[in-house]
C-alpha cells in the first residue's frame, strides 16, 4: 500500500529488532482475573479513561462470561470494544449488560464478524456514522464519549475477516488510512481503536502488508499498546488483537488477561490523568400536577384493594410489614399518576 509522500516510514528507520521498543511508551503484562482488582484500585483516586477490548465469538454465547469478567473490576469501564459479535439485526437488540449502552454494526449478508462497543452510561456519547463502515474487507463501528466538558474521546472497534488475498489485505489497508485521516482532520485529543487485525504485528519485518498496516498508524503518531501476543495455540502465538491510542495522557498501563471467553485475550487500556474530570449527565424532572390527575390519584387511593393487606399486618402487629406495604403501594400510585418528565438535561463536572 502506498502512504502519501509526506508520510514517512518509521518501520524503515529501525531495522534491529531491539529498536523495536520504540513503539511502546509502557509494556503490556499478562495478568489474571484476581488481579484486576488490585489493577484497578491502584488508580482509585485518578479520574480515567479504561478501555477493554474483547474478540467475543459470539455475544449470545458467551455474554454471560463477559459480564462474570466485569464484575472482576471494581468499577464501570469506560467502553467495552467487541469484535466477532456473531450477531444480526434479530437478536442484537437482546444483548444488555448493566450500566452499558451498546452500539453495533452487523455483518451484512452473511453470519459471523459483527462489531460493537459498549459505553458506560454515565458519559454522554454518540455514534460516529461517518467512521462506520461494514464490508467484506474490514468491519468497525466509532463513538465519542463526552469525558469532560471540553474534551471528548473517539472509541473504535475494527475487525479484519480473515483471509491471505493480497488485494483483501490491501483494501483493508486502503480503506484503514482513509479513517485515520478523517480522524485526523476531527482533530479529537485522545483515540482509541481496538480491535481483532487479524495481522501479526510481530511479523512486521516479513510481512509487507502488516508493515503497511502498521505504517499506516505510526505516521498518524498512534502507537499499539500490546506488545505481547493476544492469541497463544498449541504450536503458535500471534499478536493479531491490539488497542492503538493516540493521546496525551500522563500516564498509559495496558494489560492482557489470562481468560477463556474465546482464543483471544481479552485487553485492557488504562489511561489516567490526575486533572481530568469526567462528565455526567444531570437531568433535572419535574411531576405536572392538575385537578384531574389529583382526582384520579384520590379515586385509585380508594379502590386499591391492596391497602387492606396493611390491616392484615396490624392485626398481627407486624408495623414494619405494614408500613413497608403502604410506602410501596402509595409510590407506586403516585408515580403512576403524576409522572416525572425531563425538563432540562445538560453535562456537568463531577469534582
């Protein structure tokens, strides 16, 4: 693949394997699922941005050992980027996990591949069309998350399918430098891109079009977090899945957990900064209140039949019973008839 003239070829200026580091601001470790609390409350204190990504093999399959994963972390993540999702537009709107917002792209035409990301729900964010794309050279899906007030961060999930076709591999390439260059002129602070190649960046040197492929995200100055290889075979190991972050964060800790979710290690991206502030959402509700909807509260306080179960408690002095009951039911009426609406939504600083 041929990068634009100005473009320069870092991998051509380092041709001793050891020079190799340069690629890498702070080595990826190994860890296993008890650790990830320790890994976690060691930044308890600094304001983050926590990125995992995870080669699923199926969502409907294996959405419960991911969900078991995550409540290894003491806290929300801030996205989750999936690939090989396996899912369509029938069963996609099934998958849930707790306190995430899902995003996803379904292959088109046929089964497997598929990408997705979830967002944790506190930050606000939106999905960026006009990096999404779905073909049979390359899959992927972005967002971005409002982190603080003046400071956004774009999440993209990217899949290869497999396959050895030169022009397949060039394609993808191509079609890879035309996002890191839209990406470019978005001029957004910090980018992360995770993601199943499907490309053995440890085979770079002998390997045209993984160097082409990893060319393309050192001359836009990303650099790939994982240095150690992400699916481990009987007789083979390969450094095929990657998160590849363009930031300037003070601090960057990435991770490969010992998991069997699929034959893909799951990742994990730390990024911190001891001034960021994260963004939530505050809404602020208001209940409408109107003759008729207190007549109808009054009338259905006179005909619930359910409040009789209060007396029941009484009479066989159970109070706490008894008051218990009558906070539900009284709620639960009230709700129903003087419902609370959105009157304003807006972000704000959490200190």
């Amino acid at each position: 693949m041929a990068l634009q003239s100005n473009n320069i070829n870092l991998l051509n200026m380092h041709d001793d394997d050891e020079d190799m580091d340069f690629l890498y601001n702070c080595p990826s470790r190994y860890i296993v699922e008890n650790d990830l609390p320790s890994l976690f409350n060691n930044h308890s204190s600094v304001s983050a941005i926590d990125i995992m990504h995870i080669n699923a093999r199926s969502l409907n399959k294996n959405i419960d050992k991911i969900n078991l994963l995550l409540e290894c972390i003491p806290c929300k993540l801030t996205a989750i980027a999936i690939t090989e999702s396996w899912l369509n537009d029938s069963n996609a709107e099934a998958i849930f996990i707790p306190g995430y917002n899902f995003f996803y792209k379904c292959r088109i035409g046929k089964s497997g591949g598929g990408v997705g990301i979830f967002v944790n729900n506190d930050f606000n964010c939106q999905l960026r069309t006009d990096l999404c794309c779905m073909s049979s050279d390359i899959e992927c899906v972005f967002v971005e998350i409002s982190i603080t007030l003046s400071n956004t961060v774009i999440v993209g999930s990217i899949y290869r399918p497999p396959g050895t076709l030169h022009e397949s591999i060039d394609n993808f390439n191509h079609e890879l430098y035309r996002i890191l260059n839209l990406l470019e002129k978005d001029r957004c602070r910090t980018v992360a891109i995770a993601g199943d190649y499907n490309l053995d960046i440890l085979q770079c040197k002998n390997h045209r079009q993984t160097a082409d492929f990893l060319n393309n995200f050192l001359s836009f100055s990303y650099i790939p977090t994982i240095q150690s290889p992400t699916r481990i075979a009987d007789y083979s190991s390969t450094l095929i899945d990657n998160i590849f972050i363009k930031s300037n964060h003070s601090v960057l800790e990435s991770v490969i957990v010992y998991n069997d979710i699929s034959d893909h290690f799951p990742l994990i991206l730390h990024l911190s900064n001891n001034n960021l502030k994260p963004v939530r959402n505050q809404i602020t509700y208001k209940r409408k209140y109107n003759s008729q909807s207190i007549s109808n509260f009054n009338i259905a306080l006179q005909n619930d039949n359910r409040f009789r179960q209060i007396d029941d408690h009484c009479q066989s002095n159970d109070v706490n019973s008894a008051y218990n009951l009558f906070c539900e039911l009284y709620q639960e009426l009230f709700d129903k008839h003087f419902p609370a609406e959105v009157l304003k939504e807006q972000l704000s600083n959490v200190q």
